[in-house]
C-alpha cells in the first residue's frame, strides 16, 4: 500500500515537473514570437529612414547637376532651391531639406542640410595669364571690401587690443575698415565683446583695407578675415580662420600656430613657416614680374596650389606640399565647374 503511494506521489512530481517545463518553454515562445512581431516594424522604420536620407541626397545632388548644365532655377519643381555664396574664387551652394507632408514634397526655407564646393579644373598658364589672374582677384577683394556694409574709415596708423561694439556693424558681429596713410596692428589675446572660442577671441567677420602693412597676432578666431594692404601682411601667434582673402603688395607671411584656408596673394613674396597649415582648398600665389618668391619652411603644411609663376617655389625638407589639381581658380581659365567636396550638415 505504501509502495503504491508512493509511486502515485512520484507521478504527480513528474507531471509537474512537465507542467513547469512546458509553461516555460511556451513563455520563452512567446517573448520570440513578440520579438519577432515586432521586428519587421522596426526594420520598416530603419528602410524608410535610410531610403529618406538617399532620396534627400539623391534630389539634392540632382538640383546641383541641373544648376552646373545651365538649368534656371525651377525648371524643374521637384528639386530643392539651392543658395550660392562666393568664397573668393569658389562657390558655395546649399539644398534646402525636402519634407514629405501627405503626398505632397515641400521645401522648408531656411533649413539647410546638404553642402556643396565647388571651383573650376586647375591648369597652370604662363606667368603674364597668372598676373592676370593675380589682378582681377586683387580687385575683387578690394571692392568687395571697400563696398561692405558698415565701412568705416579711420586715418593714421591704428593699434587694436579688443574690437569693440564702436567698430561693429550694429547686430552682425562684423568688422570693416578702412586705414588710409598708416598701419594696422591686431592684438588679440582674451575674450571681448564677440564672446570667446575654446579660450581665444572670435570675430565673424573682419575685413580691411590699409595703405600700409597690417599685422596681426594673438590667439583668434576668425569666421571670415579679408585684408588688403599695400604693403606687409603678418599673421603671428595661434590664428585660426575658416576663409581667408589676403593681398599683400609688399608680402605675406604666416607663421606660428595658424590654420587657415582660402587665398594668400602677394605681387612680391608669401612665406608660411613655423608648423602653420594651409587647409584645402587654398591657393597661394606670389606674381612679379621678376625675383619674386613663395616659400614653405619649417614643417609648414600646405594642402592647394602653390605657385610662383615668375620667381621660385622655396621648400626645405619639413614642409608639406599637397599640390592638388583640384584647386581652382575660375577668374584664370574657361572651364566646366566640378564640385570639390560634399557634406550633410
């Protein structure tokens, strides 16, 4: 009797034992199955988004195309509006952001998210084609200079410690000027009423025209900086710009700490010594008639073009030069616009 009992007892442990383990294994089927379930929405989401992101590109590099073949603005409706502005001897086009509301495609103005640069195909001329070249970039930058918004002109020579808000353009942060019969002396090493960039000073814009030599030294940084002096231009200390138009009669020098990019413009010589660097695109050029010399020294960095059409390019064994054939002058040649670079904002 207590040998049935106990058999009996053992069976019902077994059954639950079962029990248990077939609960179990239908409890881990069915957080799979959950899982599963809800794959395929999450999948569907990540498609929509990517083939998004590549539709928005696709349409934004077909506006560009149609803009480089001469195609007027919305010619064709369903792509994107471009804005171009002009740095130096390059453009700078950006797409709108397509937003799908319903079955309808519309452009949200002012919200940017492609970004274009281009330029023209880089070929090397003669020198009288390059002092050429050399001379409608010069009189470019100083129109553009001396037509700015906010010019203000100033006599004698000039020694800034801060660009206060008497020199500004009242809301745009910007700075123009006009030196005539004397010097302009920069030195910027602490925060002023443009605010303060990782430590050193930030100016949006500074551009000026000087009938003498312009130095500038410190740590800064610049959105943009355009000078035109008739004589030296002297950038020393931990300089940084984003877009640089500089002409210097007499030269330019660079040296220090300095990152820039743009264009460096002298009818005698241009040096950049000290570990400073020329980011791409820039272009370096110093046109004479004779002895005129451009120079890259002490493990200076120079990605562009580097030319010295009637004098010498000098570069000791330190200095970088990545002559790029992609760096454009469109004022130089006639030719078909290509884009340099492109990137989602």
């Amino acid at each position: 009797m207590k040998l049935e009992m106990m058999r009996q007892s053992s069976r019902k442990l077994a059954r639950g034992s079962a029990l248990s383990l077939v609960l179990g294994v239908l409890l881990v089927l069915s957080i799979l199955m959950t899982a599963m379930l809800r794959m395929p929405g999450a999948l569907r989401r990540t498609v929509t988004l990517v083939a998004g992101e590549i539709q928005e590109m696709y349409l934004a590099e077909s506006a560009v195309i149609a803009k480089l073949e001469g195609f007027p603005d919305g010619y064709f409706a369903e792509l994107p509006p471009i804005q171009s502005r002009v740095l130096g001897p390059w453009n700078l086009w950006q797409v709108s952001v397509p937003k799908v509301r319903g079955n309808a495609r519309q452009f949200e103005r002012g919200v940017l998210k492609f970004e274009f640069l281009l330029g023209n195909e880089f070929g090397r001329f003669a020198a009288s084609e390059w002092a050429r070249c050399a001379i409608t970039l010069e009189r470019n930058l100083r129109e553009r200079i001396l037509q700015s918004e906010g010019l203000k002109s100033l006599s004698g020579s000039r020694r800034l410690f801060n660009l206060d808000s008497s020199l500004a353009t009242p809301g745009t942060h910007s700075v123009v000027l006009n030196i005539s019969a004397g010097d302009l002396t920069l030195e910027l090493n602490s925060a002023d009423a443009f605010g303060n960039y990782g430590g050193r000073v930030s100016v949006r814009s500074f551009m000026a025209n000087v009938e003498g030599d312009v130095k500038i030294r410190g740590s800064v940084h610049f959105d943009t900086l355009r000078l035109y002096a008739t004589g030296n231009v002297l950038l020393q200390g931990t300089v940084d710009a984003d877009f640089v138009e500089i002409f210097g009669l007499a030269g330019v020098t660079v040296s220090g700490d300095i990152s820039l990019a743009g264009l460096l413009l002298s009818k005698q010589n241009v040096e950049i010594s000290g570990r400073s660097r020329m980011r791409f695109p820039s272009v370096a050029l110093a046109v004479g008639y004779r002895g005129n010399r451009l120079a890259m020294l002490e493990k200076a960095v120079f990605e562009g073009a580097a030319l010295a059409p009637s004098g010498v390019v000098d570069r000791d064994s330190s200095a970088v030069l990545l002559d790029s054939a992609k760096a454009l002058l469109p004022f130089c040649m006639e030719s078909r616009p290509v884009v340099f670079s492109r990137r989602r904002l």
